[in-house]
C-alpha cells in the first residue's frame, strides 16, 4: 500500500550560481515520530530507501515537475537534490518557492520492512521511496528544503512591483482552487467505493418477530397479509442448515434464534463433538463412504526414470438409518391465537430443549457405539487400570496416541473420558502438587481443567468428559471419526412437511442421522482390570 507523509521546513536560502530550479532538503527526517491516521511512525537513521535513482519530484503528490538528481542519508536524515522542469507548472512552482508559499516536502512510499517498539511506535527500516513532492501543509515539522538556488544575490531581497504581486496572488489562489476541487474529489470517489465495497447488511424478515411466540401468532393470523409475511419468515428459518455453528453473520438474525442455537449448544455437549452435516432432502437412510485401506506413500525418487512408489486407497459403502426426532404440546390454533406471545415463546423454548436432550441422547448412542466397536488388538494398551495412572503415564499415552495418529492421517483433536476418569485425571498429583490446575490462576503445571465446565487440556490437548459413557472410558478422537447429519430448520420446524396447516397442533420437528465416517481416527484407551 502506498503511504505519504509530508515535513514541514522553514528554513529558505538562496544561491546566485543557479537558474533557480535545483531544489535541496531534507526530505526524511530521521527521529521524528508523528501520527499518521492514528498510527505513530518514524524513520531510522539506517533506514534503506529503494528507488532513490528512479524517484519523480512532485508538486502537492499530484503532477510530476522534475527530477532526483541525488540522495543520500545523513545523521539527521534523507537529503536530495531535486531538479524542476522548465514547464509553466515548473515555473509556477519556483515562483511560489520564491514568495516562501511552497516551503515543504512530502515523500510518498510504499513500506517494505518494519517493527514495532514497546510503546507502539512503527520503525520504518526498508521502503520503496516513489516520489518527493513540493507541498504547503505536510505532517512532519523538521524536513527542510535547506537551499533553493536561483539568479537572485543573497545580499538583497528581489524588487517586485504591485503588478507582480497581484500576478502571484492569482496564480496561487488558483492552485489552492485547483487543490480543493481535487480534494472534493477524492472524498466523493472514497464515499462511492466504501458504499460499493460495503453494501448495508440484509435485513432478516425474521428481524419483524420479537419472539417465537409472536412468530406463531402472525401464522394463524386471520389478516393474509400479515400470516403471509409469517410465512415468508418460516420458509426464511427453514433454509439455514444447522451444522453445529451459529447463525451465519451475513444474515443477521433476531435474538430469539440465537437463544434456540444457545439452548442446543448447552444441551448438547457430546453432540458438539461430532462432524456436523446436512441430511439428504429425501430418503429413510442414506449411504456414505468410508476409508477402508490407505495404502498411499510418497519417497524420493532414488533415480531419475525410476518407478515411484504405489499406493492406493480403497473406500467401503456405508449406510445409516434416518431417524425422526420430535415433540409436541398443546400448541392448537386456538391456543396460539388467544395466548400471548410471551407464554408461546416460553413453550416452544421448553420444545427446544427437549429436542437438544433427545438428539444428544442420540449422539451419545452413536459415539460411544463406535468407541465400543474398536477391536482391543486396536486399542492402546495402558497397562495399567485408571485409578493406578500416574502423570508420566498420561504423558505417555498421549505421545504414543499423537504418533499412531500420525501413522493413519489423522488429528487427535480431543481426548474423551468417562465421569470416572476425568475425576481421576483432575486427582493427579506429582510429589505432592498437584498436576493440573484448577484454579484458573496458572501454576507450574502440564494442564487445567475446569470442574464446572467438565472441560480441560492436557499436554495441549482438549480433554471432553462423556457424560453417561461407560466407566473407564478414555479415547483419543478425530472429530471427524463420527458424523452426524440433520435436517436443515433443526430446531424450528414447526410441522412434519412443513406445511402450517391450522387445524394441526404445531411442534418442534427434525430428522438426524448417524455414523461411524473414520474409524483409524478413533482410538480408545485399553486399561487393565
């Protein structure tokens, strides 16, 4: 990105060997920190700038005038000696050196390398200088234009008639003209492109409905207008697939949906833990594929012509069943429209909640089956039971699992642990202290757990308790080991096929499915008895 910065200098003098276009000064000042935009900058006395041979001389950044004919630093900065141009605009200029109205210079750059101080300041150290130019109103006060050599004796001042004075007066209230226009300019193309880039964010139909219970109140509304508008809405909150995440912040939504997605987060610690997908539109299973055998390997070619090494990979078929998950209340028409929007809301919420408790329900059937479904022969052995693990054997475990899980390709993005064990992991003790923190406050320690939050790390890794898993229970997992798959308006769908019909009790309605997508990234602890 280019950057300019302009040095203010006061200093003026004059030279009788020269025509009056060689301009000398200092166009960097070395040490003087200013504030460009809210950043404070500077330049140092070793700072190497590119380009010096090629750069232009301006006049206020905007129209070329002349030349560098040299640069060089010096202790106290950037010095150069510039040529104008025998051009009117040349002319122009050295005229308004001579009145003292050009008096400064501004550099324009292009940063290449730079730090940082302790109180924030930018070094400049490497930049590729562009352009000096001549200006009026710079931000640095201490680059001096040190000589302008012109045919005037530096004994006596020049003798100018009234006629010369109006003459210059003119042309510079036409250049501070120009230079306003110019600047009006710029800000009416800076407004364009910042409404071009940064489009206003979309208005949400949702955004119309305070609450859910509001939201289902202006379905069953006998005014069509407002029971269509409704309708708009729900087919709006229908299109969003839930994968886990939150409402994409494209598209912002009201706060009541953010609750509903909060409320599913809480309840469903486990279910957070899985690979999220969006089901199928159709069908009462789907299949999927999953990686049976990698026989892949790359080596350097030991001579050139020579074979590269073979692999394969070999994919299986797979299938899942999809299943309806769903509760109802006594949500009539009636009911929504005679109850208030508050009482509605509060009920639905409650639905929401149920749903969350059924499909972690769920969830845990699924990721536990699949922990349970891993031969002992593919287990790691721990040789030794829980209760009997020291910190060194955790240590251990966990460097052997991160080098079997290397060995297939996959992440060990967690360590999943029954109630028992992550009791027993939190117990863990070293000379006396204990192993890991769990006062939040840092000590010297290899980890922390939260106890209210049944969350933690160990060695970097994150430690997940499975609530309800069976006792002595620990795994290392690739959260893409088990996937599972939902229907998109997971939890808002109000009726099975969506259509509000107003004879029908209203719900909260989903589909989810389950399965085991990698199973070389599930690798369950095997404890003695």
């Amino acid at each position: 990105m280019r950057h300019e910065i302009g040095f203010r200098g006061l200093r003026l003098t004059r030279a009788s060997e020269d025509d009056g276009r060689t301009v000398e000064g200092i166009a960097v000042p070395f040490g003087d920190v200013i504030d460009v935009w809210g950043q404070r900058e500077t330049f140092d006395p070793d700072t190497v700038f590119d380009g010096l041979d090629t750069a232009k001389l301006y006049y206020q950044h905007n129209q070329l005038i002349g030349s560098i004919t040299h640069g060089e630093n010096q202790p106290d900065g950037l010095h150069i000696t510039a040529r104008i141009a025998d051009t009117q605009l040349g002319r122009d200029a050295v005229a308004l050196l001579d009145e003292g109205a050009l008096d400064s210079l501004s550099v324009g750059f292009v940063p290449i390398e730079d730090s940082k101080d302790e109180a924030g300041v930018i070094h400049r150290r490497r930049v590729r200088l562009l352009e000096t130019s001549l200006v009026s109103w710079p931000a640095y006060e201490n680059a001096k234009i040190t000589d302008h050599r012109n045919n005037i004796n530096q004994e006596g001042t020049p003798t100018m008639t009234d006629t010369d004075h109006e003459k210059w007066a003119k042309a510079l209230e036409a250049l501070n003209a120009r230079q306003d226009e110019q600047a009006d300019t710029l800000r009416s193309i800076e407004t364009t492109l910042t409404s071009r880039l940064e489009p206003p964010a979309a208005s949400s139909p949702l955004n119309a409905y305070r609450t859910q219970g509001d939201l289902l109140k202006a379905l069953v509304s006998d005014d069509q207008g407002k029971a269509e508008a409704a309708r708009d809405a729900y087919r709006t909150l229908l299109e969003r697939d839930y994968t886990g995440a939150t409402v994409s912040a494209t598209d912002p939504q009201p706060t009541w949906i953010a609750d509903r997605i909060r409320i599913i987060e809480q309840k469903r610690k486990v279910a957070t833990l899985l690979t999220h997908e969006a089901l199928p539109a159709e069908g009462m299973s789907m299949s999927y594929l999953v990686l049976k055998t990698d026989t892949t390997t790359v080596q350097k070619q030991a001579k050139e012509g020579e074979h590269l090494p073979y692999g394969k990979i070999e994919f299986g078929d797979e299938s899942a069943v999809i299943d309806t998950y769903g509760g109802y209340g006594d949500l009539s028409r009636q009911i929504i429209e005679r109850a208030s929007g508050t009482y509605l809301n509060t009920y639905m919420r409650a639905l929401t909640a149920a749903y969350a408790r059924a499909t972690e329900h769920a969830a845990r059937t699924a990721l536990y089956g699949s922990i349970a479904a891993i031969a002992d022969a593919d287990k790691l052995a721990a040789g030794k039971t829980a209760a009997d693990m020291k910190p060194n054997d955790w240590v251990d475990l966990i460097v052997d699992a991160a080098a079997r899980f290397d060995d297939v390709n996959a992440n060990l993005d967690y360590i999943g642990v029954s109630g028992d064990v992550f009791k027993q992991i939190a117990h863990l003790t070293d000379d006396g202290n204990r192993f890991l923190d769990v006062s939040g406050q840092g000590t010297d320690t290899l980890g922390t757990l939260d106890p209210a939050g049944i969350t933690g790390r160990l060695l970097r890794r994150d430690v997940h308790l499975l609530d309800g898993a069976p006792n002595g229970t620990a795994v290392f997992m690739d959260r893409t080991s088990v996937t599972m798959w939902e229907s998109g308006g997971a939890p808002f769908q109000l009726q099975a096929d969506n259509i509000i019909n107003l004879t029908r009790q209203f719900s909260v309605y989903g589909y989810a499915a389950f399965g085991t997508t990698f199973k070389q990234g599930i690798l369950p602890v095997k404890f003695t008895a």
